[in-house]
C-alpha cells in the first residue's frame, strides 16, 4: 500500500474544464463542462484512501467519499453514484454547489500529505467535480434510480418551503409511505435552488429532472402558496395534516440603512437574480418587467451571493461591475472559485470600502458616495471590524445597485404561529435535537433554523428531520 500511496500522489490534478471567459460571459451555462471519463478516473486515482476519511467526516451528510472514488476508478460509475446517494439526496447540485475547499477538500490527505513531504504544492483531489461527474453520469444514462417505497401510510405531512431542506424531507418521508405535500410561496418549486441559483452555476435542467423524480415518488407541489400568510400552520393541521415541516430558509435580504437606498433600480440581491435569471412566467406579476441593466453596476457584499449578482450584471451587458466590501479579500466568506471566475469575465473589486450614501436624479440611483475603511480590533466573530478611515470620502458612478449583505430569516411565521418559538433577534425557528419546535407536530431545518447557510447543511437538516417526523409518526 505505501508504494501504491507513493504512485497515487505523483498524479497531478487534473482540471476540470471549462469554458473561456470570452465565451462564457455570452451565454449563460455553465462555467465548468464536466470530466471526461478517462480523465474522471485518472483524478479519482489521486485518492488515498485514508482509514480515518477525514474527507468524510468533514462533509455535512458524511459521504462514503472513499469508497464512492475507488468505484469510480474501478469503471462503475452506477455504483459510485450510488455511494453518494446513500446520504446525499441531492449529490449533483452538491457536486456544483458546495465550497468543498472548505470541507471535504479542505479536509483531503492528498494535499496536506504533498505540502509537508515538500513535494511541491498540490491539490487535494477534486472531490466535487467527481461527486457531480458520476451522478451526472448515472442521470443522464439510468435516470434518478427508483427507490423501493415502503406501503402507504395513513399519514399526512405538510413541508413548506421548497428549497434543499424540504426536498430532503419531502424524499425521505415519501420513501417511508407518508404523504407528502409541499408548499412554495413562489410560482415554481425549489426554493433557493431555483431562485437564487443562477444558471452559469447550475443548469435549471437539473432540478427539473429532480422533481419530477420526486413527483414519481407521489410527491404534491402547491405554488403560489405562502404559509403564514394565505394559510397558517393551523390551517394545515385543520386540513388534516398530521406533521408540518417549516424549511422557509433565510430570505429576506440585509438592508444598509443609508439615505438614498429607497432610489430606483437599487435592488435586493434576490429580485436582481431572479429578474435577471429567469423567465418571466416563473416569477410573480410585480416582477415579470425586463430587468434594466445601467451602464455602472456596483454590487454591495462579499459572499457568494454577491458573486452570482456581478456575474449576472456582467451576462446581461453592463460595461463596468464592481463588487464593494468593506473588509478584505482574506475575510470574504464566498468560494475563491467563484471570485476568481468573476475576475475572469472582468468584474472589479474594490476591497475595505463602502457605500455611505446613493445618490440620485429623478429618483433613480446615479453614484454612490463611499468611504475607505481599515480594519480594527476583532468583533463577536473572531474577525477584525472595518472602521472608517476619516477625510477618505469619494464617490463612483453607479446606475444599477445591488445589496447582497446577507439574508435573514422571515418573520412572517412566527407572527402567526402562536407558540411557535424563535429567536427574536433574527426570527429563527428554535428546535431541538430531534427538530421539533416548540409546537407539538411541527418541525424545522435549514436556514430558517440556522440562519443563511449552505445548500449541503440544510439538505442534511432535512435528512435527519425526517427521520425524527418518521419516528414522530410512528407513535400517532
């Protein structure tokens, strides 16, 4: 094995594809274009095989990584999609989605081993782009493969929200024979997949193919339904449900508070997204007018969020995108990836600024008046606080603006809930272990539960919730 381990960490990475950033700031796929099999089985040669599978623990669903990879180089790609799908109903979108840098490739062997043996710098193995390889693979081949359903039960659960969370939950639930009916405020189901996903990151294609997949399962989807406003959790009950599940995600966008934030085409990040994203059909009335786009959009954060908007703003012809954010590019919590993908297609960053005020004509934002900043002592969050420098005031041009400073969670469902206990800072759901909440029969996951987090911790929310409504009603 040590000779085999030796050979394993010679192999270089193998990159992944993709298109020029000339070409790909004209349509809107895909950035990446996907391994070729043999390539796929070369980078997944790269895995060692680790006893501990540090890689595995540090994902959020535990994926049999290992294992998955070993198939993978053996040729049998069915049965490494199926390791995957053992704890991860969603192993395409994870593939793309996840910041795996952060957790199962920042957790790999391969490139802590190389560093310290003083081998040269190498990648860990590229365990996302193998993760959406196989089970692209195995969809576009077999379909999502069908799982054995237990006997109908007797048993009703509404799931609100459509995002990972409830899918997750809508899947598991319907495996064990519940009946299971999911609730979605938007026109179409799929919540943030859907909604805050643009499509150079993830084709639409496939969340398509998976619900309908869930459909096959006997799965309901009622749109244009917002619970807590058009029907309330008691409703539900009154209905006949026996368990609600609240997966309505964080979706309220930050707000900067600074005069001139209520001017024309200042934007949330999501209305930005969404009008600029997607057809007109698939978002409500007051949305469906074409986005106007300025010759100067300036996007407002630093997360991933903020990337999918100059991204976005670069697709739908804008001459110049700025990302402002008021720390450094060391403290930004988005994937590096996408930043780097972002600086491809030409947008440019301006690091420890911030907008203090927008100006306007007409009623319509013109400039934004900033100030730089430099950063102090740490705040509640371990990172240092960005304090304005004083006398560095200037201000840019800017006919488009998007805030994406982060999301919160709706407090709606609290407001008409009675009991339903939440955390009246940032209105999130309170739970306990088993993902109930303080109403008997109604349980919650996700980023209504965690505040705005990632697609993989709430899809392994979801997971565990069912399980925990499954034993719920079980004693029914």
């Amino acid at each position: 094995m040590p000779c085999d381990n030796h050979r394993r960490l010679e192999i270089a990475l193998q990159p992944a594809p993709k298109q020029d950033p000339a070409q790909r700031v004209k349509n809107w796929d895909e950035a990446f274009l996907g391994y070729e099999l043999d390539t796929a089985v070369i980078e997944a040669e790269r895995c060692i095989h680790c006893p501990t599978a540090p890689c595995q623990e540090a994902c959020p669903v535990e994926n049999d990584i290992p294992r998955a990879l070993l198939l993978l180089e053996e040729g049998d790609l069915n049965a490494a999609a199926n390791v995957f799908r053992e704890t991860s109903t969603l192993p395409e979108m994870c593939g793309r989605l996840c910041p795996q840098e952060s957790l199962c490739e920042g957790a790999c062997v391969v490139g802590f081993a190389i560093r310290t043996a003083d081998m040269g710098r190498q990648a860990p193995v590229a365990i996302g782009k193998l993760e959406s390889f196989v089970s692209d693979q195995q969809r576009r081949t077999e379909g999502f493969p069908m799982p054995e359903l237990a006997p109908p039960s007797d048993k009703k659960v509404a799931i609100v929200g459509s995002g990972p969370a409830s899918l997750a939950v809508a899947e598991d639930l319907a495996k064990e024979g519940h009946s299971c009916t999911v609730f979605e405020a938007w026109p179409e189901p799929g919540g943030v997949l859907l909604y805050g996903i643009p499509n150079f990151k993830m084709r639409k294609e496939i969340l398509d193919e998976k619900l309908a997949f869930l459909r096959n399962l006997g799965i309901e989807f009622v749109c244009n339904t917002r619970i807590g406003g058009d029907v309330t959790i008691d409703d539900l009950f009154r209905d006949g449900y026996h368990a609600v599940f609240i997966g309505t995600g964080a979706g309220v966008g930050g707000q900067m508070r600074i005069p001139g934030e209520e001017l024309g085409e200042v934007y949330q990040a999501t209305e930005f997204l969404v009008r600029g994203n997607l057809q007109p059909h698939q978002l409500p009335q007051d949305m469906r007018e074409p986005l106007p786009i300025g010759k100067h959009v300036l996007v407002v954060g630093g997360g991933d969020t903020s990337m999918d908007c100059v991204r976005t703003a670069v697709r739908l012809g804008a001459e110049s995108v700025t990302c402002m954010y008021r720390r450094t590019e060391h403290e930004q919590k988005g994937r590096e990836e996408e930043r780097r993908h972002a600086r491809e297609e030409g947008v440019q960053f301006q690091y420890l600024t911030v907008p203090t005020r927008f100006l306007g004509d007409n009623g319509r934002v013109t400039a934004a008046e900033c100030v730089r900043m430099r950063l102090g002592e740490p705040d509640d969050t371990g990172r240092r606080r960005p304090e304005p420098v004083p006398g560095s005031e200037f201000a840019v041009p800017a006919d488009t603006v998007v805030l994406a400073i982060g999301y919160n969670a709706d407090e709606l469902m609290e407001e008409t809930t009675p009991g339903l206990h939440t955390d009246k800072r940032s209105h999130l759901i309170r739970i306990q272990e088993d993902f109930s909440t303080s109403r008997k029969g109604v349980f919650a996951g996700g980023d209504n539960v965690n505040g705005a987090d990632l697609v993989v911790t709430a899809l392994a929310d979801g997971r565990r919730a069912a399980e925990a409504i499954h034993g719920y009603l079980q004693t029914l």
